[in-house]
C-alpha cells in the first residue's frame, strides 16, 4: 500500500495564500488582499498518495485514492 507525501498545493503555488479582490485602494480600483488558501488549509502543502499523487477521499470510513480503488476492485 503506497504511503501519504507531502507536496506543494497547486492551489495556491505552496505559499499558503491566495490573491483576492475585495474594497478598494484609495484609487478607485480593486484592492488586493490575501485569502487563506481553502484546498490545503494555509499550510501550503497537501497530503497525497505517492501512487497516484491523487489526495486520498474518505468513503465509508476508508481514505480512498485511485491505487487503493484499483485494488479494492481486484480484491473484489
């Protein structure tokens, strides 16, 4: 079974943060302001199967990825 690795969120470009556009800057233009990153929480790296590289879903209590679904469906 293929193990959990860290690697940058693709989200975000692994800086935790992204660019939003919200009030204004004085100029009458957009301002920018930094939002937390929503797919990899702020931390700017994500958990995935080092497979797949697929981050794994949780369904019926088991984290599933593309490898552990292959091989449930041999098992079966």
């Amino acid at each position: 079974m293929s193990e959990l690795v860290l690697v940058p969120c693709d989200a975000c470009g692994g800086d935790g943060y992204t660019l939003g556009l919200g009030g204004t800057s004085g100029d009458g233009l957009p301002a920018e302001t930094t939002c937390r990153c929503d797919v990899c929480g702020g931390a700017g790296k994500v958990e995935v199967c080092e497979g797949c590289l697929e981050v794994p879903t949780v369904a019926g209590g088991l984290e599933l990825c593309a490898c552990v679904s292959v091989s449930l469906r041999r098992a079966a």
